[in-house]
C-alpha cells in the first residue's frame, strides 16, 4: 500500500485557485472583490483574477442548476457581513441556521455560505 505523501511518487499537484463561470465578468467582479475585500489583480476578456485564490471566467451559458461545490464564509461581523453581501447584490436563500450560517446567492445564482467565527 502505498503512503499518501512519498516525495519519489509526488506529482506535484496542488490547488491553484477556484475559478467561477459567468456571463457578466463585470457584475461578478464587482460583487466578488467588494464581498471579500479583494483587488482585480489581473484582467483579460474573457478573465477576471481577484486576488491569490479567486478567478472569474466568461462562459456563454447562465447557470441552471444548484452548485456542487460552494464557499464557506467565515465573518468576524456577521450582521455586517449580511448587510455587505445584499448590498452588493446577493440574495438570501434561507434562514440562519442553528445562528452560526446562511446560504446566499451572489448574483448569478451561484450559492455560498456566510458563517459566524
């Protein structure tokens, strides 16, 4: 059995950020950056960069269906962070659960989670 890290069998592969399909790279960066308080740190036509881990990509296609994978959101202010994320644009899905998370839609429909520290 092999173990799960031996450097002679290591493929060097690792996470170099999480990319989000949309249609509208302008409304997106602007929710996205302002939410998490990111710059645009590179920009094509078709590519938005925010920060080290976060990338906007333009597809033709909306978004039809739920997200499989999603953000978990860690605030230090929660109330605030609600406010800033619907301010922007996003919109509440449901209620806040056990007071420690709410699932959101930024605009585009793409689900992510606010959580209490």
């Amino acid at each position: 059995m092999a173990s799960h890290h031996d450097e002679r069998d290591s493929m060097g592969i690792r996470l170099s950020g999480i990319v989000i399909d949309t249609t509208d790279l302008d409304l997106l960066a602007r929710f996205w950056s302002g939410l998490l308080e990111v710059e645009i740190t590179r920009r094509e036509d078709d590519w938005i960069s925010l920060g080290p881990g976060l990338a906007l990509q333009l597809v033709p296609e909306p978004k039809t269906v739920k997200n499989r994978i999603h953000f978990d959101l860690v605030a230090d202010d929660f109330a605030e962070a609600v406010a800033r994320a619907a301010d922007l644009g996003a919109t509440a899905v449901g209620e806040i659960h056990e007071d420690l998370w709410q699932v959101w839609q930024d605009p585009e429909g793409n689900e992510f989670c606010i959580c209490v520290s």
